[in-house]
C-alpha cells in the first residue's frame, strides 16, 4: 500500500504548477513604446489574475533593447543565463534573440506578425521544441477597407517600415496584394532606425495620396516625427496599432495590446503549470478595435463620414 501511494504521488507531482516561489517570468521588447509597453502590462495582469503575483510568489523581470537587436540579443543571452521559467519576448526581433538563443527554457512570444516567416516556429499548429506564443498578424484587409471608407479618393497608399524587420515584410507583401484588389498602389519608403522615420515620411510628400505606418517598431518609436511630416503636408496618416492613434494618427483598426498581452499570459500560465510550449498551437490575437481622432482629422484636412464615427469604439477629440 505504501508504495502505491508513493507512485501516486510521484505521478501528482509530475503535473503540478511550478512551486511559486521558484516563478520567475523574463520579458524583454525590442524598444519601449506605447503597444509593447500595454502587451507587457496585460501579461503582468493575466499572471496576477492567475494567482503569480509580482513581489510576492513571482518574480517578473523587464529588460528593453532600446531599438538595438545587438542589445537584445545580449538580453537574450543574460536571460537564458539566468534561467527564468519561461521567457517572453514581445516583438519579432526579441523573439528572434531569444529563439536564437536557447532550445531548453520555454519561451511564450507575442506581437509577432509572422511566426513562421520570422523562422520561429515551424508549424503554428504543432510548434514543437520549447518555443509557442502569440501572433498579432495585423487585419491588413480590414486597414484597406478603413482607407476607402475614410478618403474615397486615395489612389496610393505611403508605406513607411524598416525592411531588416521581418514582421513588416511580411506585412508589406500583403498589404500590396489587398491594396491591388482595391486599385491602389502602394509607395514604399525604408527607415532602419528611428532618426530615418520624419526623412522616410518627408520623401512621400506628392507621391502618396496616404500614409500607413504598420506595427513596425522602429517606425512607430519615433511615430510623431512621421505625424509632423503628415500634418504640415495635409496627409491622411493611418496607423496598423491602436495605441498610435492617440499619437496622432487619423484612425486605427487594430488590437487593443493590453488584451493581446493577457491572452499571451493566459498562454504563459499554461506552461507554469506544466504544458510543454511546443505542444501549445501558436494563437493568432483575438479582437479588433476601431479608433479615431478627430483632432488629427481636423489637422490633416480629413472629415469622418457618419459611418466611422458610428462604428468607432473609441473616439479622440
């Protein structure tokens, strides 16, 4: 009998959460802005919601690379010394570092457009190893939509992105076949680091009707200087993250990025209790928000038809 209830509970013990009081969750962002900032801030508040609270039975560490992929892969580097539970890297470029940087610490990725052509998973449905996260692939046919509807006129759209970011590659090739559909034309203009951004936006000036600026972190880390640039010329400036929109875009369709952290930390919260991360299928964020500001509306000469206004879920006067 002795030995029965010894295997039970060995066998109990095989699946019970990680004692809390070894829980540490390391999350780094490649550069600090308002979405990454609000995805770090849901992650923290679905592990609370858990019950892994900060200071008292979890230890949460944040560190941010300030723009630089050499710095994050030094975080990633530092991390994987340090062996946390599970590392969370928000943005394509940290998942990359830490992907790259260890095959044995679970690692729960988020705001990441594409996953697969990033090279960190193989298969969304199947992930595998010791790597799953969370996909924030904009609703680029969605933007598309929002561009007609807010400026019928438009007939190209002004694409600023950083072209080493694999996420807004990824998020050009579409945005181009969506906007071929809608008989549109897409105008590229490269920044690969923040002091580019007000050049990039300043050489679509009378080549592009529009400017779109996606969930590219270089760009958006510097997002008033392509506002300025949008507001003086009288540009319609459309922004891929919701959290931009406040900053001084004319509207957004996108994801709230508090939400989008905690469903990440739902994902998280898995593996503290023992699920293997490569057995968790990669989740593409759920929910979309329209915002819209109408004082940027007022700058760049644009007025919302009654449907925007209508339908928006948050209005900025």
């Amino acid at each position: 009998m002795r030995a029965i209830l010894l295997a039970l509970f060995a066998a109990t013990a095989i699946v019970l959460p990680a004692k809390a009081e070894d829980v540490t969750v390391a999350v780094t962002a490649i550069v600090e802005h308002p979405a990454l900032d609000a995805a770090r801030d849901g992650i923290k508040e679905a592990l609370a919601e858990a019950g892994y609270k900060d200071g008292e039975n979890l230890k949460f560490v944040y560190e941010s690379a300030q723009g630089n992929p050499g710095t994050a892969a030094q975080i990633a580097r530092q991390f994987v010394g340090d062996a946390p539970t599970v590392i969370v890297p928000i943005s394509t470029p940290s998942a990359q570092a830490v992907v790259a940087a260890t095959r044995e610490i679970p690692v729960v990725f988020t705001a990441v457009s594409d996953p697969l052509g990033a090279q960190l998973v193989k298969d969304m449905e199947k992930p595998g190893g010791n790597v799953t996260g969370l996909s924030d692939m904009s609703p680029v046919a969605d933007h598309i939509a929002l561009i007609k509807e807010i400026t019928p006129n438009a007939k190209s759209i002004g694409f600023i992105y950083n072209s080493a970011e694999a996420n807004s590659v990824s998020t050009l090739a579409a945005l181009k076949a969506e906007a071929e559909k809608a008989g549109l034309t897409v105008v590229e203009s490269v920044a690969t680091k923040s002091a580019e951004v007000q050049g990039a936006a300043r050489a679509l000036v009378g080549r592009a009707d529009v400017i779109y600026i996606p969930t590219d972190n270089t760009i958006v880390s510097a997002f008033e200087a392509a506002v300025g640039v949008a507001e003086e010329a009288k540009i319609p400036l459309f922004a891929g993250d919701t959290d931009s929109v406040s900053r001084g875009a004319l509207a957004a369709i996108g994801f709230n990025y508090f939400d989008v952290g905690k469903q990440t930390g739902e994902i998280v919260v898995r593996v503290l209790k023992g699920e293997k991360p490569g057995d968790i299928p990669v989740r593409v964020a759920a929910g979309t928000d329209l915002v819209i500001n109408k004082a940027a509306a007022a700058k760049m000469g644009v007025t919302f038809p009654e449907s925007i206004t209508k339908r928006a879920t948050k209005t900025i006067e």
